[in-house]
C-alpha cells in the first residue's frame, strides 16, 4: 500500500506576483524533505496488509500516520494562512491599481468628451469656411464672367483701333512719302538759293573791294585837283596853251597813278635786297604752318579758359556781329560756329582762327603800307617821264606820304591789335562765356608775342615779294563757297575717304595762303607756285561722326 502526502499548490494566473510564487516552491520542497524523512522511518508496504509500526515499536501505523498528518495541517494552515495574507495584499493592490485605472479611464473619458466638442467645433468651423469660400468661389466666379466679358468688349474695341490705326499709318506713310518729295524738292530750292547767296555774296564782296577803290581814286583824284588848282593860281598869266598842256600832264599824272603803282615796277626798289620765287614760298609754308600750330594752341586755351553759352544778347547786335564776321571767315563757317558744341573739341573755332589770320596776312603781304610805302613812292623810276610828270610825281608822293607815318613797330603792333579783335569777334560768335574786353584782354596777355611774330611774318614775306627778281609774284587764298578744284587747291584737312572733284563739295573757307605768279604778254598766263589749303563744307560732316 502506498501512502500519498497531499501537499497544497496554487493556481496563479499569468500575472501572478513573483513573491507567491517563490513560496509555493519553498513549501513543495518542505513537503518532499518531510516526504523522505517519513519513508525512511516508515517503509512502505506494497501488500497493504501487515501492520506499519515505528523502528522502536512503540507506535503504531496510524498513529504515525494520524501524527504526520496533523503536523502537516499545521503546515497547510500556517502556509494558507500566509497565502490569504499574500491574497489580501494582492486583492488590496488589485483594487488600488483599479481605483487608479478607473481615474484614467475617467479622465481618459473626459478627454474623449473634449476631444469629441472640439471636433465638432472644428467640423462646425469647417463647415462654416467651407460655406464662406463656395460663396466667395460664386462671387469671384461672377466677377471674372463679368471681367471676361469685359475683356471681350476691350478686345473687340482693341481690333477696331488697332485696324483704325493700321488705316491711320497708311495715310502718315503716305503723306510722309508727299513730305519726303516735297522736302527733296525744298532740298533743290534750297541748294539753288544757297548757289544764289553764294554768288552774291562773291558779288557783295566783290562790290565792297571796288568802293574801297573807288573811294581810294576819289580821294587821290580831289588831292591831285587841289593840286591843280594851285598849280593855276600861281601860273594865272599862261596862256590857253599852257593851261592844255597843264591838263595833259593832270592826265598822265591819272594814268601813271592807275597803271604805275598796281604793277609793282621791279625799277621802283633798291636792288641791294633782292630775292626769289624760292624764298617767298619757302617763307609762305613757315608762316602757314605757324599759323595753324597757334591757331591750335589759341582755341584750345581759350575754350579751357571760357566756356560757352546761349546767347541772350540783341538779335540785331548778333546780326551785325555775324555778318561782319562772315564777311570775313564765310557765312557758312559763323553759322556753323553758332549753332555747334564747342566745349569738348574746339576744332571750328581752331579753323575759324586759322581762317581769319590767314586771310589777313594774305591782305598783309600785298598792302603798301607793310612794305616802306614812303621810300616806294619815292623810289619810282621816272627816266622816261618828262619834267613835268616828275616834278607833279614828287609832290604827289610828298601828299601821300603824309599818311604813311607808321614804322614796321607800329605797324605790328596796329596788325596784332586787329587779330585780336577778329579773334575776339569769332570767340562771341561761337557762344564764349565772356565780353569782347575780357577776351581781347586774355589773347593779348596769353598770345600777345605769337601774334606779333605772325604779323612780322607776314610784312617780311610782302618785302620778299617786292624785291623778288622774279616779275608777277602774289599771294592768294581761296574765297568760301567756291566749288573745289584740286588743280589749283589742296584740303588742308583731307580724310581721304571722299571725292572731293564734285559740284556738291564746296570751300568751307581758307586754311593756307597760297602763291601764284602773274605773266603779261602773249604767252603770259598763271602759273601756281604754291596752291593754298581750304577746309571742305564737308569736314562739319566728320566732326558729326
């Protein structure tokens, strides 16, 4: 028979705590320690029938048995005992993590409760914003409908304006075209009127010089008929005769005045000082290469020193002094120094200077009074004139001589004033910044040494060319507006880049003086020694580009 020992295990669920499960394990080991000790005492017996007593054979089977088994309900009582206290403490823990999961929950509920208002609200905010743009979406639809609408009444407007404006730009180019025909025929008119002007300009010029003369021969003629009226008061008792013969001389005296002195006799100077074509041409490139280095220097200076402005002076002073300058220098070159720029490049007023200095010792080198007029006058051969003629000579020379008081210092200094004033002239005519006093006084303090060696220049190659053995000399410049001719001119400032042999290109004005050589007889003729330098119309045209 087999003895069984009932031993208490218990049952946890998966969250069993780890302490009551240690002290299963310690009571199930108690249980198989006191398991061992009893089956040692007591053997166990397979048949079941012979009695169990214990090794001293005081106690019986039962009694052993009975004794076992109280000891071991005291054991499961205690060990229950601390199970229920194990229980109670998990019960007590049980109920306070659920009292606590109950808190979550609630407030896990609450928030539920807020989380559900506030999707509501956001719905209901949702709603509303969705109500708010479909009813800006209809708004905005309407306006573009009507903005489209509009569009399409603007395009509409748009085409008929721009086929209104095509039909407009048809009728401008046609009446541009009526314009461009017209303007090439003002064109035409205005270029005859300009040959027009021209022509009278060289007409008036022309016209100028012959009244200088004439008024010159008046003069001469009223002192040599007081001359003659005192040459009959002191010889009232000649007869008829006499008085006949008086008035042939009066008109040899006339013609040895208008033919003698233009020609230059070569017998009228000492020949201690005589000289060549060579030398006068020589002396010519000198005095024009001079001329256009200071020409030069003077304008650029002077536009540094000044600047330039609108004139706001009298119309007819303006006039006046333009025309006075271009009698000179040329109209064409004062209206071109009126109406361009100067401050940057001042080459116009360089050409304008170079022009009005070369046009006055051109004058310089042929005027009497630049070379002795006292001593010519004096100096005339008169070997094959009668004592009459020569006696009526002298005391006409002696008359004339009166006038011709200045010596080559006052000379120079009455030529260098006159540049001056001709400069001065050109610098208010292109608009400087200044009075004819302020400029006159800056030339002459800053050039004053330059234009006097120029003046001397000048009166020394009118000496070379009255000593000259060669016959005919005489210097020249070119007039403005005279078409070019390259056989007798040369452009002082070509580019190289035009024909210049064409009726459109005319002579702005003189550059350089030139020399030419005069012969009488029926082989006489021209010949150029040195032909002289102009600037074209056409060199404003360069400026521009």
């Amino acid at each position: 028979m087999t003895w069984s020992v009932p031993y208490w295990t218990v049952s946890s669920p998966s969250s069993a705590r780890p302490i009551l499960t240690t002290q299963t394990n310690s009571r199930n080991d108690a249980q198989a320690e006191h398991r061992t000790e009893w089956e040692e005492v007591s053997p166990v017996l397979v048949d079941g029938d012979a009695d169990v007593v214990s090794l001293d054979g005081s106690r019986t089977h039962d009694e052993m048995q009975v004794l076992h088994l109280s000891k071991l309900l005291d054991e499961a009582k205690q060990e229950n005992r601390r199970f229920e206290e194990q229980v109670q403490s998990l019960l007590n823990q049980s109920m306070t993590e659920t009292s606590s999961l109950q808190s979550k929950i609630a407030e896990l509920r609450q928030r539920n409760k807020e989380a559900l208002a506030e999707c509501e609200r956001t719905k209901k905010e949702k709603e509303d914003v969705v109500a708010a743009l479909m009813k800006k979406n209809d708004v905005i639809k309407a306006t573009l409908q009507q903005q489209n609408q509009e569009m399409r009444q603007a395009l509409e407007d748009l085409n008929r304006s721009s086929a209104q404006a095509q039909a407009e730009l048809l009728d401008a180019r046609n009446s541009l075209l009526t314009c461009r025909q017209q303007l090439t025929q003002s064109s035409a008119q205005l270029e005859s009127l300009q040959k027009e002007h021209a022509a009278r300009m060289n007409l008036t010029d022309r016209v100028a010089v012959l009244e200088a003369e004439l008024k010159a021969k008046d003069t001469e003629l009223a002192e040599m008929k007081k001359l003659s009226s005192q040459a009959k008061s002191a010889n009232v008792a000649i007869s008829r005769d006499d008085s006949t013969t008086l008035v042939q001389e009066f008109n040899n005296i006339r013609a040895l005045l208008a033919n003698c002195i233009p020609e230059r006799l070569g017998g009228m100077f000492s020949t201690s000082m005589t000289s060549s074509s060579n030398e006068v041409v020589s002396a010519l490139r000198k005095l024009n290469s001079d001329i256009h280095q200071d020409a030069t220097i003077m304008a650029e200076s002077m536009a540094e020193s000044f600047g330039f402005k609108n004139r706001k002076g009298n119309e007819d002073e303006e006039t006046t002094l333009f025309q006075q300058v271009g009698t000179t220098i040329g109209p064409s070159l004062v209206h071109f120094l009126g109406t361009k720029s100067h401050s940057e490049d001042p080459i116009l007023i360089q050409i304008a200077f170079q022009t009005y200095i070369t046009r006055y010792l051109c004058w310089l080198s042929t005027a009497w009074i630049a070379s002795g007029g006292k001593e010519r006058l004096g100096a005339a051969d008169q070997s094959n004139t009668t004592q009459t003629v020569t006696t009526a000579w002298s005391a006409l020379s002696h008359i004339l001589s009166k006038h011709l008081q200045f010596d080559d210092a006052q000379l120079c200094s009455a030529a260098a004033s006159k540049i001056v004033a001709g400069l001065a002239d050109i610098l208010l005519v292109a608009g400087c910044d200044g009075t004819r006093l302020q400029l006159c006084d800056a030339l002459k303090q800053k050039f004053s040494e330059k234009i006097s060696l120029l003046a001397k220049s000048g009166m020394r190659i009118n000496k070379l060319i009255i000593n000259s053995t060669d016959r005919g000399l005489d210097v020249v410049v070119i007039k403005p507006a005279t078409v070019f001719d390259s056989t007798c001119m040369d452009d002082g400032y070509d580019d190289g880049e035009r024909d210049k042999n064409t009726a459109n290109n005319r002579v702005l004005c003189p550059t350089d003086i030139g020399l030419l050589q005069r012969s009488k007889g029926p082989n006489g003729g021209v010949r150029i020694l040195l032909k002289p330098k102009i600037a074209l119309e056409s060199v404003v045209d360069n400026l521009d580009d």
